[in-house]
DNA sequence: TAGATTGTTAATCGATTAACAATC
DNA sequence: TAGATTGTTAATCGATTAACAATC
C-alpha cells in the first residue's frame, strides 16, 4: 500500500463510499461497479476508480467490486477498523452538541474525557463521562490513550488549549474554534468552521438573484 | 459587481476573512495589508488578494485595506448584511445539537422553526422555539420568510424531507443527513458530513505511520 | 521622490475527466 | 468468444502561486 500524497478530497469521498457501501450492505447487494456507486454517490465513475486506484486494486474487470469486501478495505485504508479515544476540551453550548450527537460512536470513535474550566459544571456528566478540570488533562490522555483533541472552547482560549492538548500528547486535532492555531508538524490539525456552511448558502442566495 | 464563476473555496476563505477582520476591528486596528491577513488566517496574501478581485478593488496601493470597511464589503459579499431565516428539520440529537449551538445567530440566522415526527417532543420548546409537527411546515415557511432549511433527520427519511421542504419554497438546503439528495436546479443544496471530519483525521493517523 | 502594497497577468501546479488497453 | 468493467495513461480543466506594472 503505497501512500504518495493522498488529496484530502479523496480522503473526504472515501468516507463517502464507505458509508454507501455500509447502506448496500444492508439491502444484501452483493457486487457492484464504479459507474453505480457514482450515481449513489454523486461522482464520476473514473473518480471512483481514481480514488481507490492511490491504495491499491480492489475490483475485478469486466465485474465490479464485492460489496463487503471494498468496504473492509475501505475502513482499513480510513483506519476505522479500530476504535479511536477523543477528548473534548470545553463544555459549553458547542462542546456538549459534539458529545450529545452520537453518530461518530458507530463509526470508531470514542468520547474517553471532557474538560473545561467552568467550576460549576465541573464533577457533572455529559453522556456519562464525567467532566473535569484541565489540570488532569494530561494524566487523562495518558491514562486512556486518547489520540484525538476536539477542541470546542472560545477563540481566545483556544491556542493556550492546544498547546496543552500537544504537551498532553495528542496526535490530531480537530478545532472548531474560529481561529488559526499553530501546532507542532508531527501534529495534524483539522479546521472545521460550522458557520462557514450556512454562509456559503447566504452567498449564493444573496448573488445567485 | 460581476459574478462568473466563484470558486467554493473562495467564499468559503472569504468567510473566514471576515471572521479575522471583526477580530481586528475589537482590537481597533484600523489599516491591514494582504499580506497581515494572510499571516493571520494561514494563506498566501496572493491568494488574499485573488479572493477580493473577483468582486472589485477594496484597497488602496501602497496602502492597504482599511479593516472596518473592507469588513463591511465582506459581510455585503457573503449576504450577511440581513438576516436569514431557518426551519430545522429533525429535533433529535443533531437537531437539537445544532438548534444549541448559538454560534450562527450573531452572523444573521435566525432559527424561526423546528418540525419533527415524534409526538412525544412535538409541542415542547428547544431555545424558545416550539417544536411543530410536519404538516404545518409549508404554512410557517411562508407566514415566517424561511428561506433556508436545515435536515437533521435519519438517512431514510431524508429524500422525503427534503421534496416537502421544496415544495414548501425554501431556497437553500444544509444537509447532515449521509444521504445524497435529489434536489431542483434553482435550489442550493450543501452537504455537511460532520463524521467525515473526524475520519479524516482517523486515515492520516493511521498512515502517516 | 522612494517605499510599499495593490490589482492583474502569466506560469505552475494539482485534481478531474476522458479514453482505452487489459482482462475477467 | 462477446460484453462488461476495471486500472491507468494522457488530456483537460481549474485553482494557486509568482511576478510585476500601476499607483498611493
């Protein structure tokens, strides 16, 4: 499995058919072709066939591909064939909705901690894990090998919150606090700016009359 | 102000533009080159620059931009020069979730209506807004002026969902549902997966070693 | 005027699409 | 063998970057 330089929108489409092959699976489709998890999906078929041909050869021609078995490969390749421990930094309206919706837990992912800085919600449950103060972040980490960061706190908390997080010795972080952070290379962080969705739609309704 | 072809990822940087310069404004900058914005947000200030011309000259040679002006021409681009208003559809986890989450209100979204199809919760309130059964759905649209349409339902009633939603006038449509919608041309459709991001993260850890 | 920075054009880079030989 | 569909190469498209003339 040679790994060059994945584009991350492959990356993105890979989720994708994954959760489409997962829905086929359930109507006991059996096999499939590029050109039918397109229309499924939204794609071209020589996308789909790109896609899948940076990891490796998962079809056979003139056939399509095993339905269960691309999607084994596909959760492989996504590393969604083990669980993944997450720690939420700040409780508040945006970190609690992240912990309330579960829809990440049937996917791998695993809320092991929550910390936040608010005495009064300190020593209260979110979705029974207990939520503590930061100076047990790192023990926490450690303790139940957390590998991932979300972090959900104000703007002007959130580079001091990081640089804990990296010290802490979190591998990748997801930050959906509205501001750039700076993190060491080894690393990877992911911006994901909630608004920006609806004010992409707000652009296209105010300019598209 | 022409408009050919803009380019998603421009919008989606001049978002988050707008977002750094009302952080500049606070702290009363007046004057702002590409080149600070462009360190401030994490581009090239080229690229700064590109994004701008697509709707006209904001700056000044040998000058700059000023902050609290160049702020207002983003906020008209983007249309969040009024407010919008929103029906959410789908009280449970992710609807409430994101109903929660105020972070949009104080970029012009107003959320004006909540539908669901559990008895059980239709009639009580979710931030002051009572949540309403399916049938009245075209009725609020038009007596509120929602425009845009949020779907938090399960994948198998989402298709559904979103026919009643067109039907009803609504213009855009934010989808987190993991299912590929069928829409009319004339209506703005995006499609917000939130575990996709977390996946992501997953496939870079598990191979960048 | 000298220095700075914009707006814009041209060059580069990367991703998507089209086409087709390989092969089941 | 004929038909279908993959895997892959080459062509196209679009977005980013570099460079610089315009100009404050």
């Amino acid at each position: 499995m040679k790994v060059y330089k994945i584009p991350e929108a492959t990356v993105m489409r890979l989720s994708i058919y994954s959760r489409y092959l997962r829905q086929l699976m359930d109507e006991e489709k059996e096999t499939i072709s590029s050109g039918e998890i397109a229309i499924g999906v939204g794609v071209s078929s020589a996308q789909v066939r790109k896609d899948l041909a940076y990891f490796g050869e998962f079809g056979t021609r003139g056939v399509g591909y095993k339905v269960e078995e691309l999607y084994g490969y596909l959760m492989k390749i996504l590393g969604l064939d083990h669980r993944w421990n997450i720690i939420i930094i700040g409780a508040g309206k945006l970190g609690s909705a992240f912990a309330l919706y579960q829809g990440f837990m049937d996917r791998g992912f695993t809320i092991s901690a929550i910390m936040d800085v608010d005495e009064k919600i300190i020593g209260t449950e979110l979705e029974g894990v207990k939520i503590e103060a930061m100076d047990v972040l790192e023990e926490r980490v450690k303790a139940r090998n957390i590998t991932l960061g979300v972090i959900t706190v104000p703007a002007f908390a959130a580079q001091e919150v990081t640089d804990q997080l990296v010290a802490s010795g979190v591998k990748a972080i997801l930050n959906f606090s509205p501001r750039v952070l700076k993190v060491p290379n080894e690393v990877i962080l992911r911006n994901v700016d909630l608004s920006v969705n609806l004010e992409v739609l707000s652009f296209y309704l105010a300019f598209n009359r």
